[in-house]
C-alpha cells in the first residue's frame, strides 16, 4: 500500500503526485477513462481577465509563468520533454476599453507584472483585425498542455509512482480507511488520500456525505495549422482567444456550457469557433480547423478552488472547483496541498481554500 492515494489524472493530481514524491512519499494514482480538464484546455498561463478575480484566486496563478518555467526545465534537462516544445512565452495581448485597461494596469503594478496600453495594431505577426485598444503581458504566454502531461507522467512513472486506470464509483468504510472501489471490481487504499478528479469530485464527495457548489461545464475548441510567427502572442477578447504553439497551431476557444458533463464537440460549437476564429483573424476565412475537440471542466459557484481536508473524512483531502483556471493553478495548489498534507508549514495561508464543515449533509456516509 502507497503513503498516498491521488484519485485523478489532470495537472493538478499529476502536480499534487509529483509534490508528494519530492517529499519522499510512495504515490499510487487512479485515472478514469476520459480526457482530464487539463488535457483539453488551451493552456494559458492567466486567469481570463485576471484582475477581475479575488485575491485567493490571484494567489495561486500570479506566478504561473516562473512556477511553469521551473517544472518545464526540469522536465526537459531530465529528457521527458524535447526542448523548446511545451512554452511560449511571447506575450499576451488584452482587448479592453479605457476603464479596463487601467484596472489591468493597477492589478499589475500590484502583482509585480509587467503590463503596457498597446493598440492590436502594435502586434507582431498575421493576427487580427487592427484598430482595437488593449493591453500587453510580455511576460505572459501558454504551455502546450497535453505535452506536459505525457511528460509528467514519464516523470513520475520513472520516480517509482505507480498508475491504474479505473473509474472509481462506490465507497466504503473499514476502521480509520476509506476504501475507493472502482466499476470492474477493483479497490484501493491509503492512509491518506487525495481527491482531485476535475468535474467528477463532485459525485465522489457526495458519497462521503459532502456538498459542495460545483458542477460540469463542457468547453469546445478548434485548432489551425498555421506557420509560425502567424500568431505572434496569445489573444484575449470578450467574445474569445487564440494561442500560438510555437510549431504554427494555433487554437480557438471556446464553447462555454454549464451543466453539460457531455465529452463529444457538436456542429454548433464548431460553427461558432469558427465564426469567432474569423473575426479575430480574418485569413482564417479561407483556412480548415485541423481539430475539433470538447472537454469538462470541475465548474464551482466561487472563483477560487477547495483546497484542503474533507471534514469528517479521516486522510482524505481534495483539490477541486479549479474551473477555468487549473492549469495555471495546478502548481500552487499542488504544493500547499503537499504542504498541508505532510504537515509542512504552508507557503501560503490555506484557510481560505479549505473546505466549510457545514458541507457535510445530514446524512453523511460517515454517520453510517
């Protein structure tokens, strides 16, 4: 039996693993059968319009980029990574009116970001149609997520961490340990256990007795190929954005659906995508997407992820309710919830992340 049990296959369970290991835990993970949040996504390094977000959230994602640039390194020196594939860092640009631009310019200057006022027509490469006001992150940019989760996965397979695919869907107690059962029959157990399974943790943890505010929300995305260069940095408007890899893709996103836990793209989100690729780049008007895919993202009712033990659940802690923002979050939340984990004093106050104990229902499992 594992020191510690990860229920997830997304950044943030990889992360979380990879944390533990560094800590000199054994980690045993448990994947399901579909394509993690984190694997979807576009893999921006912001939140949307960061300085519209609370200060918990600003947190765990202000320092995204140099927390990215770190992990990357490591996994490229090792050679789970060829380097130079996974990052661009070439900026990004935000469209915003006078009023949003000096409150990105404040929300900066607060972080310690460099930011600057700066027309589309100031933009490098092919990308959009000119004329528009907004602002410029040079110091911002992507990271090629479903690279970064091959290569993490090499990484921690090699550090001893072993991995099962299974979809976990019943609970149940035996003395201090809460046993995981999957559909086919097989169990597992540890004396602690991390819950960080995106938009299904809000079925699990309802069988431990424990309600939180979240639900599915299901994303659509297209990619093109284009050349390099002809999508100098990201591009963020109200109506959506496009991210450069730095081998010509370029991605479109994306749909957004609350409720739908569905993993299939529909004709009309494609339809959309690409009306929203169009405006944004008008030479796209005569160019094919390459790719059409959808995801399902941990959805919650805050703007700011549950970080922290389950209360009444003896070793069992979750990550959850990331949205929109796990990836770029995944490593901070990982490393506090490491930190909470092993009893480490935390690097930033967890209290505000935690679970509420008024969560439990009255008929918890655990009353049973």
């Amino acid at each position: 039996m594992s020191d510690v049990l990860v229920l997830g296959g997304g950044i943030v369970a990889l992360l979380s693993a990879l944390e533990l290991t560094e800590r000199g835990a054994s980690v045993t993970i448990v994947e399901g059968d579909q394509p993690p949040a984190s694997w979807a996504g576009g893999g921006i390094l912001s939140p949307l319009y960061a300085w519209r977000h609370s200060s918990l959230l600003n947190q765990l994602t202000f320092d995204g980029v140099d927390r990215y640039r770190r992990l990357v390194g490591m996994l490229e020196s090792d050679g789970y990574a060829p380097p130079g594939g996974l990052l661009n860092l070439n900026g990004m640009w935000v469209q915003g009116d006078e009023k949003e631009r000096e409150r990105a310019l404040r929300w900066a200057s607060e972080w310690g970001l460099n930011c600057e006022a700066q027309s589309s027509d100031g933009l490098s490469g092919r990308m959009m149609a000119k004329g528009l006001e907004g602002v410029f992150f040079p110091g911002l940019g992507n990271v090629r997520n479903p690279g970064l989760l091959k290569a993490l996965r090499a990484c921690l397979l090699a550090r001893g961490v072993k991995n099962h695919k299974a979809r976990i869907s019943d609970i149940r107690r035996q003395g201090r340990n809460v046993i995981f059962l999957a559909e086919d029959g097989r169990q597992w157990r540890a004396d602690k256990t991390v819950v960080g399974m995106g938009a299904g943790t809000g079925a699990l943890l309802e069988k431990l007795g424990v309600q939180l505010p979240l639900f599915p929300a299901k994303g659509e995305m297209l990619l093109y190929q284009l050349s390099p260069g002809d999508v100098s940095s990201v591009l963020l408007t109200e109506a959506g954005y496009l991210i450069p890899r730095n081998d010509g893709a370029v991605l479109v996103g994306s749909t957004l659906r609350k409720g739908d836990a569905s993993f299939y793209p529909t004709v009309s989100g494609r339809y959309r995508l690409e009306r929203l690729a169009q405006t944004l780049m008008p030479e796209l008007e005569k160019a094919r997407p390459a790719y059409h895919w959808a995801g399902v993202r941990p959805g919650s009712d805050r703007d700011y992820p549950f970080i922290g033990a389950v209360p009444g659940a003896d070793g069992v802690y979750v990550a959850t309710g990331h949205y929109r923002n796990g990836l770029v979050a995944a490593p901070a939340t990982a490393e506090l919830l490491a930190q909470v984990l092993c009893g480490v004093a935390p690097s930033i106050d967890p209290s505000g992340y935690s679970l509420p104990s008024s969560s439990r229902s009255s008929s918890s499992f655990l009353r049973r």
